[in-house]
C-alpha cells in the first residue's frame, strides 16, 4: 500500500519525519519538520515534548549579530587606533596641526559610520536569505504534494487524475483517468497508457536515482562546509587580539568575517536544500519499490571528542594525546586491561532505539603488537555493553550494545605501523534488566598466566551514526556548542577592550576640543588688543594739537608697550596652555604604551621565573661544595605503581657512595668491565688483580674478621666450611691442582677426575659421584682398566680406598665381584680350609649391607648352613663341615 502523501520519513539520522502532526514511538534526539505552520518549523524530541530548533537560523543569528558587532567594534577600534597614531605628532606640531587632526578624526567617524551602515545592510540581507531558505522548504513540501503517485498494486483512494499504476489486471501500464478522494478503487477509473512502450519516464527515474547518491554526498558535504566554516570563524576571532602587531590587520580580518557570513549564507541555502533533496529522494524511492530503503545514512556524530586533538570525551582517559590522535597501551597477563571511554558516548546503553541500526567508524593504528606463543586474545572489542547480573537479574547481562571486536594485524589489510579505516554497522539489542549498570571501554583479556600481552594503538576521527553508511568525519553537536561558547567569551572580551579603547578616544577627543576652545578664546582675546591699539591711536591723533605732538608720541609710545606687553602675556598664556594640553595627550598615549609594555614585561617575568624554577631545580638536583659532590637524581611516579625513590651519588674525603643506585664502569672501548647491581652483586668481565698483579690474595672473611677462603697462587684454601659446585652457575671446565706434572685432579659440577699419567695399563677417570652413608662414592661409568674391570673410589672417615670391579657379568677368577643396576654388587669366592665356626671375609666389604650369602661344599656339592652374615663376612654353622672347602655366592649394596 502507496504512502498517503500528507505524511513522509526520510531514512536519516534519528529519522527527520515531515508532517502536520507529531510522529509516535519517537525517541529522544528525533527531528520532526512541523508543516501546520507557515512558514514549518524544524522540532527536537527532548524525551518528553518537542523543542523548536528552526534548523541552524538560531544559531546562526546569534553569530551574525556577534559579526556585525565585532565588525563595528573592530571598525572603531582601527579609527581609534589610528587616531592614536596621529595624535603622538601633535606633540611636536602646532596648533594648525591639532585643527588639521580635529578634520581627520571627523573623517574617521564618517568612515566608521559608512561601515557600520554598510554591514547592516549586509545583516538585513542575511535574514532575507534565511526567510527565503524557510520558503524553499515550504515549496519542497508543496511540491511533493503535487506530484503523481505511482501504484505498484491495486490503487486505493485517494487518487487523482495522472497517477500510474505498474502492474495492470494483465500486467500493462494503467493510467487514472477519473479521479477519486474517498471510497473503494473503480476499475472505470483506470485506461492503458497511451504509449505503453514509452519508457521516458522509467529513463527519468533511473537517473534521478542515480543523482541521488551525488546530491546526499553533496548534502554532506556542504554540512561539513559549515561547520568548518564556523570552526574558522572561531579561530579568526580568537586569535584576532593575540598580539599588538595583529590590530594592524583588523581591516583584513573584517573582510575575512565577510566571506565567512557569505559561506554562512551559501550553507544555509543548502542545508535547506537537503530537505526538499530528501523528500525526492523519499518519492523516487517509492516510485523504484523502495530499491534503496535499506541504505540509512546518518551524518550527526554521536561521539564527543571524537577527532583526537584534545584529551577529553572519548579521548579523557589515554595515555597520550596530540598530533591529531590519541595514543594508549594495553597489558594482560591473565588480567582484564581496558581504557575507559564512556565519557565520550553522548548517548547510553538505553538511551538507543531498539532495533535501529547505527554505524561506529574511526581510523586505528598498531605501533606494538605483541603477543609471544602461548598468549591469547579471548577478548579484544572496543563500544558499549551492559555489565554482569544482579542479585535481581541477569536478563540481559555482559549483552554489548555498540560493541565489537577490533582488527587483527595481519588480516584484513591490517598493517603494523599503518593507519586502518574501521566501518562497523550493528543493530541495537534489546534492553538489559533496569538493575543491570553499562559500560564502554577498549578491552582486551589474555588468559595464560605466564606469558605477558601487550598492544599500542593510537586512534583518531571516532564517529557514530545512525544508519547503515559511514560518513566522514564531522563534529558533534555538543563539540560545536561548546565551541560557540568559547567564541562568545573570547568575543565578549574583545568589547571589553574596544569599549575601554572607545573611553580613551573620548577622553582623548573632549581634551582636544577644549584645547580648541581655550585658543579661540585667545584669538578673540588678541583681536581685541589690537582695536584698543587702534582706537587709542585714532583718538590721539584726533583729539590733540600740533603742539601737543610730542605728548601724542608719548601717548602711542606708551600705548604699544602696554600693548606689546598685554600681548606677550597673553602669548605666554596660549602657549602654557597649549604645552600643558600636549602633555596631557603624551601621558595618555604613554598610559596606553605602558600598558602594552606592561603586558611584555609580564611575559619576561613569567619567563625569568621559568629559568629561575629550572636554575633552582639544578641546584636542588646537584649540590658542589668545597668538601663534597652531591647529586641527587629523583625518578618520577611510575603511571601510579611506584613511589618516587631517590638514588643519592656523594664523593667527598671518606670516598664515593651510591645510594640506592648501581655501579658501571666501561673501558675506553665502551665494553663494561665491571659492575655493580642495587643487590649488591659485584660482577669482574675478566682477571682480578689483586696487590697490582694476578699473583695476589683473595680472601674473605667472616663477622669476626676470620679468613674463611683464600684463592692465592698456591691454591685455593677453605677453612671450617663446604665447597659447593652447582650445575648451571659454573661456566668454566674447573679447578685444576697440577703436582710435578704427572697427576692431576680437576673438580667440575658433576664428578672429580683423576688422571694417572704414568700408570703402565691406560688413564684411569672416577666420574659420576655417589653419596652414600659411608662416604662418597665415585664409579667410573664408560672406562674400564685393560683387565676389563671399573675403578671405583671411596672417600670415608677412614681414609680413600679404590677398587676394581670386574665388568662381564661372569666369572673370570674363582674370586671377583661385578656391580649391578641400582647399586647391587655381586660377588664370589671360596675358602679351602674351612672349619666348622670359622669365618670367611668377602672379597671387598659391602658398603651398606650384605643381603644374602649362598655357601656350597666342594667335595659334595650341598649347600652350607649360614650362622651369621656382616658386610664384611660370614659365619658358617658349626658342624656344618670339618675340613673341606666351599665356594660361595654372595649379594648386597
């Protein structure tokens, strides 16, 4: 069913609904165009009621006043200033200069009130265009009520002579002939077009479709143009008062403003353009079976200092933040490690509309991607998500909202060291139970326990949006009113200095006039000397005699002095007057130029305290006297895990001493020779030399000053105590005892090697050592003597005793013994003469124990009766045999 054409939605941010009345189910941010008024207004669902936003105009008038007053301010500030200039000649020139400036000033004013009249009319123009702006959105409105529908089923009323119906009874082209406002669809209302293969207006939908992708980039693009506009704006501003050399370029300034209110101009002629390009878009939708409903473009970012030039907002918690991005590390060894981003989401988890779509986009970088065999990633996301359950409920717990998993390097196009587009479309779950909290954060959990994980990355241009298209990125509206607020402060500041430039030119202005004044008055003062002189003449000349010549001399005579002197008088006066107005004028101009100095020297003194805080630092670090060098190196807090520790470096009269600090010391090479770690470990890379030479004496000593080990050039001597020889600590072949150069002993980490160089047979080796409760028993395991037996030592209380063990396993001599596995020996023997009760010794003693002893008689072949056994031999019983021999058999270990 066609949509009934009072009513349209257009696909695009909270979705901007067009209409005479309130859309329902709206959510908070939503935009509805209220077409009931005329001219329509733009509203704002605040989550209760609808606000008035008249789309930009507000806003934007509230800049054009600042710019009309800035430019006004600034205006008069360069006359002023200007005026300034010119006054500081005064104080050299006369008073027909100071009549000469009065004229320029008068000029100035006339120019400030040319300008001030000029952008006006600039302003009036202004609100001309966005009245013009409003009606354009008024005749989009119109004219999409003027357009014919186009049915793709059977049409239902209203409809009107022109609309198209795609899908006739037999499949043809119907046109609607009779029009009809209420009731049922009439088959009589409907004929076949009269070109049934005209396909002018199919060719027109298909390009109109394919503009329309061009006019919403367009449409974003001349958004993007605002803001940016605006952005500069604010920075022209800010910086319009940074320094004294900068006034000398207001006019360029002002003219900068101009073509800036121009673009202002030019955007709010497109931004309401996009709304009459929306709703064709809306019809051409329709028209094409809604072929492009699924594509949702947002445009408003939902992220607030999203773009990584500030540390705050999304970027309040990293590590690092400047030259464009925000940089962090993460760290896990079987621990959760995450950075908090949750100030930066405008929106919460339960402040989205279930079921809409929205799209996450920003650019990452890896600089470390470390993760060794072993170590997982069993969670790596970035977004928003609810928090575990609660004793009320688990619906919905741990359930992300705008989260997902970030890239792996590697895959993808995923790159170490390279910047990676992300565009992450999700659709907004349901809501979690009311008890359960919310969170967003970078997360990221490495299970195994013994090996450690780490990742850097740096981020930058973070957006949300709804819809399902990513955007580029653009401001937020809250980073644009915060913006504007700072404008106005840096604005409201700038008045505040033409408002106090405005008083000194005032001031300045009254002081001249007087001046002006007070020498008038003394023009007319001198012009009156001169007709008293004039009529003092003519009445002398008039009145006296010839005779009475010489007193009318006089009488002039006298009358020119007393002018002469009345004259210089009043001279004097002027030219008192005129040096003290002058005066006044300098001090004034020296009150405004020692307040720039007095500015300059502020910024020298914050300067010498800055050297001053850096000399004293320097002293504090180091400390020279005459008896000692002190440093003192401090090493900073440690991203909170470690306390400030310091490591203290003295050499006076007593010798050097490192506090809490470690020792190296590199030869010329720069190879370390020795050194010395916080532990106290003293490590020497090659020979110590002790007495000036390697032929001198180690030695240690105990608590009592006792030497217990001494390495001297006779050997190696160690008192009251145990040498150990570990396997792993010992990295050479061992110590060696040489004596006359024919035997030699060496000691190493798993046995003692004897070597008998002048023995007749072969090299006799004891390896492998054993330690048994008798001793320490060393059998040598792969060498045997040239009779085929072992060699086997044992070192006792008793003293070191070295037998031979015959190898095979049978016998070679009526007497003998072979070792067996496990520590067994077995031996034989016999004895010719044996009386009943006498004993019979083994050939070696057992070293433990004698298990078992078999005695057999020679002359009958039966076995003897045992009394009594020991390691070391056996007892037969008494009248067991008389005189006859035995042999026997015998095992123990």
């Amino acid at each position: 069913m066609a949509k009934a054409i009072s009513q349209y939605t257009i696909r695009d941010e909270n979705d901007i609904s067009i209409g005479t009345t309130a859309p329902t189910g709206s959510v908070k941010d939503q935009m509805w165009l209220d077409t009931s008024k005329n001219p329509s207004v733009l509203k704002r669902y605040n989550g209760s009621s609808w606000d008035v936003v008249n789309d930009y105009s507000g806003v934007i008038e509230d800049v054009e006043e600042k710019i009309q007053a800035n430019t006004t301010a600034i205006t008069v500030a360069q006359g002023q200033i200007s005026g300034l200039i010119s006054e500081s000649s005064i104080i050299k020139g006369d008073v027909t200069t100071i009549k000469n400036n009065y004229t320029s000033v008068k000029a100035t004013v006339d120019g400030i009130n040319t300008t001030v009249a000029s952008h006006t009319t600039s302003i009036t123009n202004l609100g001309t265009n966005v009245t013009n702006a409003q009606n354009t959105a008024n005749n989009a409105n119109t004219l999409a009520d003027s357009k014919a529908k186009v049915f793709t089923s059977t049409p239902t009323t209203p409809y009107k002579i022109g609309d198209i119906w795609t899908g006739g009874p037999s499949g043809e082209i119907m046109k609607c002939k009779v029009a009809r406002a209420t009731g049922s669809y009439v088959a009589a209302d409907w004929e076949k077009a009269s070109k049934y293969t005209d396909d002018t207006k199919a060719n027109a939908v298909e390009v109109n479709l394919n503009n329309l992708s061009g006019k919403v980039t367009t449409v974003e693009t001349k958004q993007a143009t605002l803001e940016q506009n605006i952005e500069g704006f604010k920075t022209t501003v800010s910086s319009t008062y940074s320094t004294k050399t900068e006034l000398s370029t207001v006019d360029g300034k002002v003219s900068s403003l101009t073509s800036r209110v121009s673009t202002v101009e030019s955007s709010i002629t497109q931004l309401n353009n996009k709304i009459a390009l929306k709703v064709e878009a809306t019809e051409v939708n329709s028209i094409v079976n809604n072929a492009v409903d699924d594509i949702e473009v947002g445009g408003r970012n939902y992220i607030k200092g999203g773009k990584g030039d500030v540390k705050t907002g999304f970027f309040s918690n990293f590590n690092i933040v400047e030259n464009g991005y925000g940089e962090h590390t993460l760290t896990s060894k079987k621990n959760y490690s995450s950075v908090v981003i949750t100030e930066g989401f405008i929106l919460g988890c339960r402040d989205y509309k279930v079921g809409k779509q929205v799209t996450m986009s920003y650019e990452i970088m890896y600089t470390k991607w470390d993760f060794p065999v072993g170590s997982t990633r069993s969670e790596f996301w970035i977004g928003q998500r609810y928090t575990g359950g609660t004793p009320t409920s688990s619906e919905g717990a741990w359930r992300g909202v705008t989260q997902h998993t970030l890239p792996i390097v590697g895959q993808s196009g995923c790159e170490l060291n390279q910047w990676y587009r992300v565009e992450r479309t999700l659709t907004i779950p349901e809501q979690a139970h009311e008890s359960i909290g919310s969170t967003g954060s970078i997360q990221f959990y490495n299970s195994n326990a013994d090996v450690s994980a780490s990742v850097t990355f740096r981020i930058r241009n973070v957006k949300l949006e709804y819809g399902n298209k990513a955007t580029d990125w653009t401001p937020s509206q809250e980073d644009t009113d915060q913006s504007i607020q700072a404008v106005d402060s840096k604005v409201e500041t700038v008045k505040n200095n033409v408002s106090q430039l405005t008083v000194d030119l005032t001031s300045i202005t009254g002081r001249v006039s007087s001046t002006e004044s007070t020498i008038s008055s003394h023009t007319t003062q001198l012009g009156t000397v001169d007709t008293r002189i004039n009529t003092a003449k003519t009445s002398a000349i008039n009145t006296a005699s010839t005779d009475a010549t010489t007193k009318a001399n006089n009488a002039k005579s006298g009358a020119v002095s007393d002018a002469k002197s009345y004259t210089d008088g009043q001279i004097t006066t002027v030219n008192s007057t005129i040096n003290t107005k002058v005066a006044e004028i300098k001090a004034t101009t020296d009150s405004i130029t020692s307040r720039v100095s007095s500015t300059e020297s502020s910024i020298t003194t914050i300067n010498g305290s800055v050297s001053g805080l850096t000399t004293r630092v320097n002293s504090v670090e180091q400390n020279i006297t005459a008896t000692a060098i002190t440093t003192t190196i401090s090493s900073a807090i440690n991203a909170g895990t470690s306390s400030i520790s310091t490591t203290q470096f003295v050499m006076d009269k007593n010798g050097l001493a490192i506090k809490n600090g470690a020792l190296t010391i590199k030869n010329k090479a720069g190879a370390t020779v020795l050194t010395a770690d916080t532990d106290g470990n003293l490590f020497v890379q090659n020979t110590l030399a002790v007495g000036g030479n390697t032929n001198g004496n180690i030695q240690v000593k105990n608590a009592s000053n006792a030497n217990i080990f001494t390495v001297s050039k006779n050997g190696v001597f160690l008192k009251d105590g145990t040498m150990r020889v570990t396997s792993g600590n010992v990295n050479w072949d061992g110590i060696t005892y040489p004596s006359g150069g024919t035997k030699e002993m060496i000691v190493y980490s798993n046995g003692i090697s004897i070597n008998q160089l002048d023995y007749s047979g072969s090299q006799e080796y004891i390896h492998n050592g054993y330690y048994y409760s008798d001793g320490l028993r060393l059998v040598e395991d792969n060498r045997r003597n040239a009779d085929g037996r072992y060699l086997e030592t044992i070192i006792n209380a008793r003293g070191i005793s070295t037998l031979s063990l015959i190898l095979s396993a049978y016998s070679q001599d009526n007497t003998g013994y072979t070792p067996l596995p496990n520590g067994f020996i077995l031996q034989w023997g016999n004895n010719a003469g044996l009386q009943s009760g006498w004993g019979t010794n083994f050939k070696i003693g057992f070293p433990n124990v004698c298990l078992a002893v078999i005695p057999i008689c020679t002359t009958h072949q039966i076995a003897i009766k045992v009394a009594s056994k020991t390691k070391n031999n056996f007892v037969i019983d008494v009248g067991t045999t008389t005189g006859v021999g035995l042999n026997y058999l015998a095992i123990g270990y």
